[in-house]
C-alpha cells in the first residue's frame, strides 16, 4: 500500500467501516437530525438521548463511504456523556486536525480519533469526515433543517 | 508517399493518443489513465490550436462587425455550424442553433416549445435512465401548467422497455423527451424506434444526444426525431458550447427564450421582430471561441477512420467489461445489449469514493457518485457507483491499469 493511501484508509478506519458502532435506530432518541452531502448523496441521520444537559445515547443511521461511516462511528464513541458545550469542542478539535486550520489540534482531546489526521491530505474527502459531525450539531441545536456539508 | 488531403488513414490508437497532449503526463507517479470521459472529454491539439488562433488573429464580435476580423469571425463561426449540420446530417444550418450544452438545450425547448405546448392534464414522457438535466425542465414545465410528467421504465440490465414505453405514448402526450445513451450506464437506446412510436401518434421527440455524440454515428434526419441535444465538451471541443438541433418547422413557430442583441429583427419602443433562424434564438455575443473550438474538433473528428474507431471503442469496453466483471467481488451495473462507452460497476462492501480515491493514487481518474442520475441509482437499489468511461484514445492496456487498481480496492478493503 502506498503510505499516503494507508494513512486515509487506517486499520481502526476500515473496522469501523466493517462494523460500524452504535449503528441503527434510537427509540429514546428527543433529538435527531438528518445530513446530506449534495456532491455526492450520502445521507445520515443522528439520534441522540438528551439528559439534564448531557448525552446519554447516541447512534446514527444511512449510507456512505468507509471514511463517512468511520467517522460517524468514532463519534458515537466519544459523545457518550458529553454536554452540548463539550460536544462542539471535541468537534472544533476535530475539525482542525482535518482542515490543519490554525491552532495544532490536541491529540489528548482527540483521543482515537486522531486517525483520522491522514483526511488532510485527501481535501475532497473531508466533508465525508464531518457530514456525521455536522448533523449531530444540528440534532443537539434541534434544527429542523436538514444539515448539508455545503 | 504523399497522402491527399481529407485521406483517412486506418485507425491507429497510437497515432490517437499523440494527438492529444494532456494524456502524456503522470499523476501521483504513475502514468495518467483518463476514464472519465463521459464527464467532459480531452481535447485534440487541433481544438487547442484553433482556440488560441482565433483569439491571436480573428478576434471580434460577429454578424454586425463591417471590419476584416469581424468578417473572419462570422465566417468561422458560421462554418462551425455547417460543419455541425454535416455531423448530424441535418438539412439545413439554420436548424443548427448554438447554445452552452446540453443542459441548456433541453431547457430551450422546455422553456419555449414546452410552455406554448402544454396545457393542463398534458403530459411529457422520459425514462428512468435519464440524466437530472432532461428531468427537471421537465418537472418544472409540468409543475407550472399543471401537466404530468410520465416516466418509462427499464429493465433490470439497462435497457428501456418498450412495449411499457408505447403504452406511456397517450392522447395528452405532448412531448417525448429521451436519452440517446445513458451516461451512467452506457445503454444505447432504439431511438429510430421510439420516434416511429411517437411519430405515429404526432408526438414530437427531443434526444439527449450528450454521450452518444462521442460515439455513434448520428443522423437526425435517418432517426427522424425533432430535437437532438448536444455538448461540445463531451465531443472533444470546448467547455460552455453545445448545440440544438431543431426540425425547422419546429424552430419557426417556437418563440424566442432569451431576448436581447442579435436575435432581433427591428426593434422600437412599440415593437419588436425578432430574427430569423437560428439568430431567433442566439441572443447576445455567443460563445464565438468555443462555436469554432468545436468546429476544429468536428474536423478531427472527421479527419479520422469511423467505423476504424468504433470498432476500437467497442473492443475495449467489451474487453473493460470481461476484464472487470471477473474480478471477485464486484457487479457490474448496465449490462444492456446494446452498450457503448460506459462501464459502472460496484464493489461488494466498498463504496464508490473510496474505489475512486483509491484509484486516484494509481494515476487512474474515474467518477464515483450518482452521475445526476439519482432515480436511476434508486432504480438499481445503490446510492453510487463506480464508473470508467472511455473515448477514443483508450486502450485495451489502460483497462488493465484499471483491473490492477480495482484489485488494489479489494487489497485494502478485505
């Protein structure tokens, strides 16, 4: 594999494209919202269970491509028992560890989901790295819009 | 040996190959494999070349100009068009009516005949292979006067069905509109059939012609239809140039769309004529460079073995097509009986943009998504596929390349 292809498709990448965690409906879900990327038709859609402030549940649904699907994975993972503030950080940090945009993201926040650092050289596939991201800010801020990376 | 001019020699892809500079180049370290042809095609340096000798030497603004470059515009301009009629056979050049593409096209007729045409409880007839470009004009018509939209549907290989398609022809069609190949699965259509079914009923029939052009051999007059729809981009010319072939008749009675300079006969504050064909419907400064761009790639065109070429074309994706479809894993989408150019296939557990990303890093460009054909990937039940689509200059080597970068996809996606 060339090493800048196996930087994208990371082992921990490709099991949660296989096996995708917290996948499928949430019944106690009272937020949810559903994404679109235009370019290319992915769809997904976030349920999240909301408690006195805090992520209790979250899972998500739709098709995708592995980077799309890994990522919505992960970040089930790591939202459980967040607040809304702390989601939208962890997102923030996310971001900039895909985009390289300003301060250098913090690898201790980001915990597993520095894998996705390889995104960055691949620019067109970083809205199939956010879509996931982008429309669970849209569940939590309970938007009725649909979320679109555009 | 002398060869006399206008001679075609045998087809010869090498000989091709040269004649086009942008494939000589590598791409992340491999050499570049240029698949993706059924979204815009490259262009011949006889294209290139005539582009930067009119804009070195001919520059100016046509059909008004009394200087020489003006002259030497409007004559190329207009020869263009001759050398298009020729292309499609069509009767007269005043049936030739340039436009931006394809897209805009269809969106001339829907827009000029469709809305004169169309009356409440109408209805306008596609099929499920069509691209957005020849389903929203339509949507959008039949919306605003309350027409119905009719859709015929296709079979599980690709091809229309026909006898489903005759019994969509009803006593409120008022409009067939209808892909001439599929450009996300390669499907050519009968459309000599369909327009003998509509014929029978007076049903007028607009074809998108975009990815046949490129391939086959057109003849509007042979097919008998009253529209056919082209892009100069797809047909190794340039970008924002295409072309609308209109039945005269059709095109006289039809009112002008976009009004402004050059499409009037005699302007006063209390009238307007407009002007004759086509300049009734080629307001303002058109696409002078790009009109003879595809001019120039017409010639090329013509400067090359036919039938040589098709049987070229035809080799390599039937060999693309055995090649591919032996690989584990992967199923091809469109596998009607008469294909030209396109090959879409899908990977069992990977999707489209990783086999595309994955692709790229080999140095092979294909395009991996919907191909604004979103009915039709509804249709066969995916949300994407994979598609390589060839011209001319491919080779039976580069489907190997592609075959060598398929296997890599299945490598990192065990």
């Amino acid at each position: 594999m060339t090493p800048d292809l196996g930087d994208l498709y990371q082992e921990v990448i490709l099991d949660h494209n296989r096996q995708p965690r917290n996948f499928g409906a949430l019944p106690g879900a009272n937020r949810r919202a559903e994404g679109f990327n235009p370019l290319c038709g992915d769809r997904v859609t976030v349920e999240v269970e909301m408690q006195d402030g805090v992520v209790q549940d979250i899972r998500f649904q739709g098709s995708g491509c592995a980077i799309s699907k890994a990522s919505a994975s992960m970040m089930t993972e790591s939202m459980k028992g967040r607040t809304r503030a702390q989601a939208e950080a962890l997102f923030q940090e996310f971001h900039r560890l895909l985009t390289g945009d300003a301060a250098a993201p913090d690898p201790a926040a980001l915990g597993k989901l520095v894998v996705f650092s390889g995104v960055r050289e691949f620019p067109v596939r970083v809205k199939c790295a956010t879509l996931a991201w982008h429309t669970l800010r849209s569940a939590l801020e309970n938007a009725r819009e649909i979320a679109t990376t555009e | 040996m002398t060869v006399p001019a206008g001679a075609k020699t045998a087809f010869d892809v090498r000989s091709v190959r040269q004649d086009f500079p942008i494939l000589h180049q590598s791409v992340f370290g491999k050499p570049l494999v240029y698949l993706d042809n059924a979204a815009t095609a490259q262009k011949p340096k006889a294209v290139i070349d005539a582009l930067a000798r009119y804009y070195t030497q001919d520059n100016a603004n046509i059909h008004r100009g009394l200087h020489q470059l003006s002259e030497r515009a409007t004559a190329a301009y207009e020869e263009a068009r001759s050398k298009v009629r020729r292309f499609l056979n069509a009767a007269e050049d005043r049936e030739i009516v340039f436009v931006r593409g394809t897209t805009e096209a269809i969106n001339l007729v829907a827009q000029s005949y469709g809305r004169t045409h169309l009356d409440p409880g109408d209805e306008v007839l596609i099929t499920t292979m069509e691209h957005h470009s020849n389903i929203v004009p339509w949507q959008i018509l039949c919306e605003e006067k309350g027409a119905r939209l009719r859709v015929a549907p296709i079979g599980d290989d690709g091809d229309l069905l026909l006898d489903e398609f005759e019994k969509l022809l009803g006593p409120r069609t008022r409009l067939v509109s209808v892909v001439h190949v599929s450009n996300a699965l390669g499907t050519v259509n009968p459309v000599k059939r369909l327009v003998e079914m509509a014929r029978r009923r007076d049903i007028p029939v607009l074809v998108d012609g975009a990815q046949a052009a490129p391939h086959l051999r057109i003849d509007v007059r042979e097919l008998d239809c009253d529209f056919y729809a082209l892009s100069g981009h797809k047909l190794f010319g340039p970008t924002g140039i295409g072309v609308l072939y209109g039945r005269a008749r059709l095109l006289e009675a039809m009112p002008p769309w976009q009004s402004g300079g050059d499409m009037i006969a005699s302007v006063t504050f209390a009238k307007t004529t407009y002007n004759r064909l086509p300049y009734k419907f080629e307001a303002g400064t058109p696409h002078i460079a790009g009109v003879i761009g595809l001019g120039a790639a017409l010639d090329y065109l013509e400067s090359i073995d036919r039938d040589g070429r098709i049987a070229h074309e035809d080799d390599v994706l039937a060999y693309a097509t055995r090649t591919i479809a032996a690989l584990p894993r992967v199923r091809l989408v469109g596998t009607a009986r008469e294909k030209t150019g396109v090959l879409s296939f899908v990977i069992e557990g990977v999707h489209p943009h990783d086999i595309g990303t994955i692709l790229d890093r080999e140095g092979i460009a294909i395009r991996a998504g919907h191909h604004c054909t979103q009915p039709l990937m509804d249709r066969f039940g995916v949300p994407a596929t994979a598609r390589a689509s060839f011209a001319l200059y491919n080779t039976r080597a580069e489907v190997d390349a592609l075959a060598a970068g398929v296997r890599r996809v299945l490598e990192v996606f065990r």
